[in-house]
C-alpha cells in the first residue's frame, strides 16, 4: 500500500462525487419532478405524512436541499403550514442516511470502478446521442450521475487509504473527542454536503485511519456542519425561509449535542444488538439510530415548536403589494404559477373591490377578508389604483423569473394565460378609475335621465360582481361562461347608447353633457369586459395544467 497521501486524488474524487450527485438529482427532479411535487402536495396534510414524505422524497432525490427548497416554495404558496413542512425537514433528516447505506453496503464490498463504468458510458452515450428524447435524455443524466458517484467514491476511497499507514489517530484523540467533532462540522460546511462527508468517514474507517466511535462523532459533527450552509444561506431571505432554517439549525445541533453526550451508550447499544459485524455497517447503524431519534425527539414538540416560530423574524416578513408570490421563489415552477394563480384570484377580488369604491356602489353581499383588507389600506381611488398596478408589476417581474427556469408546454401556456388575465385586471380598473369624476358629477347632477342610466349601469355591474363572487368560491373557478359575457356587453352597448339619446330626446341634459354619458357607458361596458376576459383566462389557465378536472362551460 502507498503511505504517500494524494491529496489531488482525494480533492478530485470529492469533485467528481459532488457532481455525480449533482447530475443523479437533476435527472432524478427531471424525470419525475412533477410526481415528487404532487406527492408533498397530496402528503403533506398532516405532520406524520410530512414526515414520511420527507424520508421518501429526500431517499429518491438523494438532496435534502432540494426537498427543502420544494418545502420552502410549498410554504410560501401556503400550501402547506409551517408544522408540517417541520415534518418534512424532520423526514429529510433521516432520509439522507440511504446514501450511506447504499455506500456501506455496495461501495466497498465490489469492484467500484468495474461497477461504475457501464453506468457513466451508458448514461453518457444517452445523454449525448439521444437529447432529443427527453425521458432518454434524462434517464441518460440519471445513470451518468450514479456512476460518477460510485467512481468519485473509489478515488477518495484509495486517498485515504495511501495515508492509513503513516498517519496515528491517537494524537487527535488525546485532546478529546471535540476534535473530532470540531472537524466533521468544519469540513462539512466547506464542502456542502453531508452525504460526501459521510462517504470520507467510511472511507477513513474502512482504511482504519479511525475507529468505529470516532467515526459516530465526525457523523454528529457533519449533521451540525450542514446547518452552516443553510444558515447562512437563510440570511437575507423572507421571514418563512429563515424560521426553517432556524428549525433545521435547532434540530440537527439540539439532537447532535445530545448525542455526542450519549455517543459510547449509542455505541454499546448498536453492538449489543449484534445486527452487523461489518464496522461500516454498524456505523450507518449508528447515525441511522442517532437520525431517528432526533426525530422522535422535535416530533412531539411540533405544535410548540411552530408557534414559537411563528413569532421570530417578524421584521423579516417579505415586503410588496403581493400576498403568494413574495413569498415563494421561483426556482420550483409548479408551485411558483400555482402562487401566481392564487395570486389573481385575490387581485380578481381586489378589483372589484376597486370599483365598487370607486362608484360608490352597495351590494348585497360582502367580499372576504382580503376584499375589507384591501380597502383598509387605501386612501384614495389614485392610492388603490397604483395598489393594483404594483401587484400587476411584482406579478410580471415574478413571471419573468419563472420563464428562465425549465418550463412545460403547458407551464409555459398557462403562465401566459394568467399574465392576460392580470393585464385585463388593470385595464378594468383603469377604465373605472377614469370616470370616477364623471360618475361623481352624475349623481349630483338634476338630470334625472343621466341618473336613470347610471344606475341601470351599476345594476348590470352588479350582477356581474355577484357571478364573479360565486365564480371564486373558496378560491375556485366553477366553469361559469364568462366569455359569453363579452357577446352580451357587445349588444347591451350601443342599447344603451340608443336609451340614451331617446331619454335625451324627450328631456335635454342640463347639468351633464351628452360626450361624458357616452363616455361614462363605454367605459363601464369595456370595464366589464375586461374583467369578464380576465376570469375567462384564469379558467383556462386552470384547464391548461389541471386537464383532469372538469372546467366545462354550461
């Protein structure tokens, strides 16, 4: 064996390991990403489901980061509550350990190049001859990425063990097994990623550079290292983003502490069972053991743990005229258009809101909470009006940055049917708000005539707000015909043109001129239109990516 340690072959077989996983996840989130979307979404109900998911999706994915980041855009969507996506992170943090059984069990007991190459020269042949068939393509990442993996693993594998010989544990362990600890944090935060920390401690252990529960302490060291990078990457983010970094921080240095106090019980208890006599195998053992106690530890704590949370960072909480998308980032883009969508449908609310205002108009029924927030906040017909054109303005910037991710067919049809819908939101309220001094000047006119139409006006708009608040029901379009409501403003327009040069014929305005009526007609039929096009879109935007359920129009 050579005793001359290569640290160029240990910084490469990290790379290539690092990249291997990187490839294996971005494969793995192409070929079924939308499924592991649909998974958290449907699982994530109830703390215990979120934590199964978490395990799950965390062992397929092989990246806790990126159910994290899925977690995160869950959260600010408010798909899900902040105690379950505690259930998923709690999930997260067992599932990373499949790698080091997959590691353990096949990494050192086969010829690892002879295993990893077929993968790497199949995978690479599909990824580089076959990219127009996406599912090959990626199936082709997938495979090259697995055995990247496997191959970084046998160069880091061979580094250690050129240095076995020459290099006595002893000396370290004389100052305690802090170092130990100190060490599997630090390396763990430089490198970011715990998975390739502990493929170095089996490495190191295999070569018998350390012993079994020196190796469970570089373990507990490497869960707290990982809360560094996710600290630090928390820093200047959104008041949801740093609670569960907080969380996670909270979590993995809470339980790692209690088990570098407990680490020779923990020890002693995985070798009386006698399940494995392979020092890898007891060692995967042991962190598994120290995983899932960590979790059953916070689990029953949830509740708790999520209202204290609730009260940190309040200063923090994500500043814009937006209630969904300033909340949600836009690296998932399901999650960011399904934002984007509960998005309009309170703008649809806050438009009508708008223009009931702005006419002063009274209606039988009231908006919800968000409608009687909205009009607490302004001021004026002007301040509520650049109120929506702030929201029409985070929502297009919000799009832009979903359209430079990877996007479907559909995501990409339906993304720009809702940025429609939220123009023909603004056009709406732009149409009302330049006649609300025309309107003012009606309804303290004498001219009964002008009164008459304006109120059959409002009366008509009216109907249209009731439909609308049924249409948006708890939160859901139910397939009413708007469009057909275009064709009706369409002929209802030049009627009542036509009812008001009769009414003018028979009694001449005084107070009001003939232009401004006209004006004051168009601009509510246009309106009306505008809004009855911007709940069609909506629906359609629904159809494009939920083809399953039935939009049919009656």
């Amino acid at each position: 064996m050579n005793a001359e340690f290569d640290v160029w072959l240990l910084i490469a077989g990290l790379g290539i390991f690092l990249f291997g996983m990187g490839q294996l996840e971005h494969g793995l989130t192409e070929l079924g990403g939308a499924s592991f979307r649909k998974m958290m979404r449907r699982f994530t109900k109830k703390s215990f489901h979120g934590v199964l998911t978490g395990i799950v999706m965390t062992a397929i994915l092989q990246s806790s980061s990126l159910v994290s980041l899925m977690v995160l855009a869950f959260l600010g969507a408010k798909i899900i509550r902040l105690k379950n996506a505690l259930g998923v992170i709690l999930g997260a943090h067992i599932g990373t350990v499949v790698t080091a059984w997959l590691v353990a069990t096949l990494g050192f007991s086969l010829p690892i190049k002879a295993f990893a190459f077929p993968f790497i020269g199949l995978g690479s042949l599909a990824y580089l001859f076959v990219s127009t068939r996406p599912f090959l393509k990626n199936l082709g990442l997938f495979l090259l990425g697995f055995g990247l993996l496997f191959l970084g693993l046998d160069f880091m594998k061979e580094a250690i063990e050129g240095v076995a010989e020459s290099v006595s544990m002893e000396q370290f362990a004389d100052y305690g097994r802090w170092v130990f600890l100190l060490v599997g944090i630090v390396v763990t935060a430089l490198i970011q990623s715990s998975s390739a920390m502990i493929v170095i401690v089996l490495s190191s252990l295999n070569a018998g550079v350390i012993d079994l529960t020196q190796g469970a302490v570089l373990v507990i060291g490497s869960n707290i290292g990982t809360t560094i990078t996710v600290g630090i990457g928390a820093l200047k983010g959104v008041a949801d983003k740093k609670r569960l970094a907080l969380a996670h921080v909270i979590i993995n240095v809470v339980a790692g502490l209690l088990f570098f106090i407990l680490v020779d019980y923990v020890v002693r208890g995985v070798l009386a069972t006698g399940a494995f006599t392979d020092p890898l195998l007891q060692l995967v053992l042991i962190s598994t053991v120290m995983k899932v106690g960590g979790v059953l530890l916070f689990f029953p704590l949830l509740a708790p743990f999520e209202r204290w949370l609730l009260q940190r960072f309040k200063n923090s909480e994500a500043v814009g005229a937006t209630v969904y998308v300033k909340n949600v980032p836009p690296d998932v883009p399901e999650i960011a258009i399904q934002a984007t969508e509960k998005e309009l449908i309170l703008t649809i609310e806050r438009c009508v809101a708008f223009i009931e205002n702005a006419l002063s108009m009274t209606t039988t029924k009231t908006m919800a909470l968000p409608y009687l927030r909205f009009l607490q906040t302004v001021e004026s017909t002007d301040a509520a009006y650049q109120h929506l054109k702030n929201i029409e303005d985070e929502l297009t910037d919000f799009s832009l940055r979903i359209q430079e991710r990877s996007l479907s067919e559909h995501e990409v049809e339906q993304l720009d049917r809702l940025m429609q819908s939220i123009r023909s939101l603004i056009y709406a309220a732009k149409e009302i708000r330049d006649i609300t001094h025309n309107v003012k000047d009606i309804k303290q006119s004498q001219d009964k005539s002008a009164k008459e139409i304006l109120e059959q006006l409002l009366e008509t708009m009216k109907h249209l707000f009731l439909d609308i608040r049924e249409a948006l029901k708890d939160g859901h379009i139910e397939g009413i015909a708007f469009y057909a409501y275009k064709e009706k403003y369409l002929r209802a327009y030049p009627d009542s043109i036509a009812d008001l040069y009769r009414k003018v014929k028979d009694q001449p305005l005084r107070d009001i001129s003939i232009s401004s009526m006209t004006n004051v007609i168009r601009k509510v039929f246009s309106s009306m239109q505008y809004l009855s096009e911007a709940i069609d879109q909506l629906s359609m935007a629904k159809e494009t990516v939920f083809p399953e359920v039935d939009m049919s129009r009656d």
